[in-house]
C-alpha cells in the first residue's frame, strides 16, 4: 500500500512541475505549449441556440475528446447600438473593453468558464479588437482624443466599418489605456493570451511596448490578424497565411497546381523571421461568412487534403472554426442570430486523428524542420518532411480530383515506414509506386 501511495505521490509530483514548466517555459520566444497546440475559434453566439457561455460550456467535453487545446472566443464586449450594423450588431464594434457582453452571460459566467476549460486542460485566448471602437464607446465621451478626428473634430470610422470609429495611436494615453484594459483581462480572469483584430491598424511602436508589459505580467500567446511580417518583430508570435490560403483555395478550384504552394512557403522563409509561428486555416468566421468557406472554397472531399496540410506544414499553428467539425455547410451570419446546427459530428474523428498525431509527434512542431521530398507527379501530389529529434513524419496529399500514381524521386526515406491512417508498413524509396485515391492523402511515421 505504502509503495502504491508513493507511486501516486510522485506521479503527482511530476504532473505538477511538467504543469508549471509548460505554464511559464518558451521555445522560441513563443509560449511552449502552443508549439504542437492548435486554436479552436468558438463564435459563442451562433454556437448554441442560447448563444451563452454556459451553453457553450457543455461542448467542452466534446471538444477536449477531439484534441482541441487551445480555444479562441471571439469578441466577449458589449457591442454598441450607435450605427449597429443588423439586428444584433458586429462582434468587433466593442461599446467596452472592461466588461462582458450581456448577450452571453455575466463576468462571474466567463471566470467560470475560463477556470472550467484551465481544469480541462484548454488554453484559453479572447478575440481583442485595438483599431477602433463601436459607435458609442464612452471614451467617445470621456476620451475623444483617443480617437482620430476629422477637420471637424468628429470621430472618424474607417472603410465601410461605419459602426466603429478609428483610434489614435499618436496618442500615449490611449497606448497605455489599452494595454492595461488588456492586462485586466489577464489579471482578472486568468486568460491565456490574444487574437488581435486588424492588428496592422495601431503602429510597431505600441505594439512592442504592450507586447513586452504584457509578456512580462503573464507567458501569454499574442495572435495577429495579419499577414504581415512586421508584428512578430514587434512582439507577436503568429500571424495569418492569407497568401497560403488563396494558394490552396485556387488549387482546390483547378486554378493552380500543387506546385504553386512552393512560390508561398519559400516567401516565408525570405521574409519571415526564423521563429515566425503561422496560424494555417480553411476557415475562419470572416472567410465563412463573406466568402462560403470552407464548405464552398474547398468542398467536399477536396476540403480533407489541405486541412491535412494546415496540421502539418512548417510553422503552423492550426485553426479550426466552430461547425467544420460538423460540418455546417453554409455561411454563419455576421449581424444576426443564426444557430449552428450540430447533429452527427461527421468530421470530428477525422479532426481528432489529425490533432493527436499533432500533439504525439514532435516532428509536427511550429519548429521542426523541413524537407520538399521530390515525386514523379509534382504537379499533384506534395509531398515533405518534418523531422525533430528522432521523430520523423512524412505527409503526401493529392491536391486533384483525379487518383494519381506516382513514386518518390529523392532520396531513399525508409523501407520500413508506418501509415498511421492504415497502421501498415509501407516502403517509401525511390521507384516504388505509390497511389493516392482523388484529394487523398497518407501520413507517414518513420522511427
């Protein structure tokens, strides 16, 4: 008995410091538990018909089954009623950054929440929106130099986003007063960092200051809505893979070829920081709601091959958006309440086969190294490496409707490879034929 309560003790032990170390320790500069994590977007209004927190709450079951780790809410604020765009508003006109929108439940709902996914094993990261405010925010009021003016000292709104105004990141008191309403959120609801609206909007300057105080009050995950380069110099750590998306989005439609995502990934690297971490997608709530994905841009089976490739190319940090594990084929409506369905989970094990093997390999790391392996039909089937340590993954998916054979033209990479799909030893050298059925694909573990 005596030894069986020692074994507990210690396994409990080395639970508790393996915790810590992954709570506080980086690789990279970036926080290490996002290195083989992925974020799950979760649109709490159109997720449940209640559209609440503790609506939502129930699918956290569901949801750490299928392997997801790290969850994004979108904009959790009050939306303002001045110029409201439909019935319910734009998520990213906030009224105010210090409180919840009541839409969705209480402050004490969403400590609740956070403490409830934190005991799960989730992370938790908030959807923040710095370039502009809604149409009544109060500091309109108590505040209107925070905000960029025209000649007639009125607050300006930028694009057609006519029911937010645009703020002034000339000014330093707005500078710290968003980093602290930041750090509120940190400090008072345990968050574990930021998915940054427009977050070319405010300038380098500001973001390197609040990345720094942020980062020192809490090893937080900072997330840009960008493709630009500029903000992991300035204290990021991912970006967005727009170019890489519209890359497969073609090819998913007969416009490009399987070679065309080498012209992106080698763009990456010419300009990109060495650390640079990229959130790869197939969907996200603006590119459903406005442009029909994923369900259009990449339909039916065409959709399985490059959401294998958003869990496995280099740099990726992998996003999944609420009912693609359904799937829910049909655009989520931006200004309305507009439920979505969930019945049969289709795609959830097809998901959780894909994160696990994330989260067990460490050649699937943001960090871990790779290698274009060369095939007799480049133009459809890519094919690559990913190698860290002693773990080697090798990934060949069939970006065409059409079946295709081929044979690995490189360097001999094993005879004695595992299919993880199939569980069967297949031999990956040079001159041995290959198949892959129409958008198929074959993941590969090589000890």
């Amino acid at each position: 008995m005596l030894k069986i309560l020692k074994s507990l003790f210690f396994s409990c032990l080395i639970f508790i410091c393996n915790n810590s170390f992954a709570q506080n320790s980086t690789i990279d500069g970036h926080p290490a538990w996002i290195m083989q994590g992925n974020i799950y977007e979760v649109n709490v209004r159109q997720y449940t018909p209640e559209g609440t927190f503790k609506a939502f709450e129930k699918s956290l079951p569901r949801l750490r089954e299928m392997g997801v780790q790290t969850l994004w809410f979108m904009p959790i604020n009050p939306i303002s009623q001045t110029d409201r765009k439909g019935a319910l508003g734009s998520y990213y006109a906030v009224a105010n950054y210090n409180t919840i929108n009541p839409e969705y439940g209480t402050m004490n709902d969403w400590k609740a929440l956070v403490k409830h996914c934190h005991d799960m094993g989730f992370r938790v990261i908030i959807d923040w929106v710095p370039n502009h405010t809604g149409a009544d925010n109060y500091w309109l009021t108590t505040h209107p130099d925070f905000y960029v003016q025209d000649s007639t000292g009125n607050a300006v709104s930028q694009f057609d986003w006519t029911d937010t105004r645009k703020l002034n990141y000339h000014n330093p008191v707005l500078e710290d007063t968003m980093i602290q309403c930041m750090k509120f959120w940190i400090d008072s609801t345990n968050i574990d960092g930021f998915r940054c609206d427009y977050a070319v909007g405010p300038t380098k300057e500001f973001w390197t200051k609040c990345a720094r105080i942020l980062k020192a009050d809490k090893n937080v995950f900072m997330l840009a809505e960008t493709d630009s380069s500029w903000l992991l110099d300035a204290g990021f750590d991912a970006v967005y893979t727009w170019p890489e998306f519209n890359v497969m989005k073609n090819i998913a439609a007969g416009k490009s070829n399987a070679l065309a995502l080498d012209s992106v990934l080698n763009n990456v690297d010419a300009t990109f920081p060495k650390n640079a971490l990229l959130m790869y997608f197939t969907s996200n709530h603006d590119e459903n709601s406005w442009n029909k994905a994923d369900y259009g841009t990449m339909p039916g089976a065409s959709h399985a091959p490059f959401a294998v490739l958003t869990q496995t190319l280099p740099r990726s940090i992998p996003e999944i958006y609420s009912g693609q594990e359904e799937p829910f084929l049909d655009s989520i409506s931006f200004f309305y309440k507009d439920t979505i369905t969930f019945h049969n989970y289709t795609r959830a094990k097809f998901y959780s086969t894909l994160l696990y093997l994330r989260k067990e390999h460490a050649a699937l790391a943001a960090n871990a190294s790779f290698k274009k392996i060369k095939t007799t039909n480049d133009d459809a089937v890519y094919a690559f490496e990913r190698m860290n340590g002693n773990d080697k993954i090798v990934v060949i998916v069939n970006l065409s409707d059409t079946a295709k054979s081929f044979s690995i033209e490189d360097t001999d990479i094993s005879s004695n490879a595992i299919n993880i799909l199939t569980q069967k030893k297949e031999k990956l050298i040079n001159n041995v034929p290959l198949h892959l059925d129409a958008w198929g694909y074959s993941i590969y573990s090589i000890k």
